[in-house]
C-alpha cells in the first residue's frame, strides 16, 4: 500500500483496510479525525512505534508534556513540524 492508497482509503472507506497492522490502524482513525478511537488503538501498541504515534496523538490533543513522555519512550525527538505533516511521516514510514 502506498501512502496515497491509504489516504485515499481514509477518504472513502468507513473502517480501516483489514490487512493494515493496528499502528497504520490507529494512524487511519487519526487521518479519520477519530482522536478517540486513534487512541484507543495505540493505548494497546507497546513498541516503539506505538509511542511514537502515541506521541503524535498527544501533541494533537495539546498535552505537550504528555507528547514528551512518549517520545522518550520512542526514542524519537520532540517533532518541530506540523502534526499533521509528522502523522503522515509516520504513515510513510510505517507503510
């Protein structure tokens, strides 16, 4: 899948593509506009990657602080780019 596919797909489908994993999952609800449901997805993602997103949805929501706990936790610096622009990133790199 290419980032345009699966943002395409956020576009025109209701639910997240089956075969994605849950990052690209919860990265979808995100895209979606699905703060919530983004973050019930991520709450369960235990790797470095899950903190990552993890990170993204906070800086989303404006708790900073909370943004910098889950970037250590990733191992990634604190983003200085848009949310928007540092979610699809991810997506890019997660893809």
């Amino acid at each position: 899948m290419t980032l345009k596919e699966f943002l395409s797909s956020v576009g025109s489908e209701s639910e997240p593509p089956a075969e994605i994993p849950d990052t690209l999952k919860a990265l979808w609800w995100a895209e979606k506009g699905d703060w919530e449901r983004a973050h019930l997805v991520a709450q369960d993602i235990s790797t470095a990657d899950g903190s990552w997103i993890h990170a993204n949805l906070h800086r989303e929501e404006g708790d900073p602080g909370n943004a910098r706990y889950w970037y250590n936790r990733a191992g990634k610096p604190e983003s200085s780019v848009s949310v928007e622009e540092e979610r699809r990133a991810i997506i890019a790199a997660l893809l």
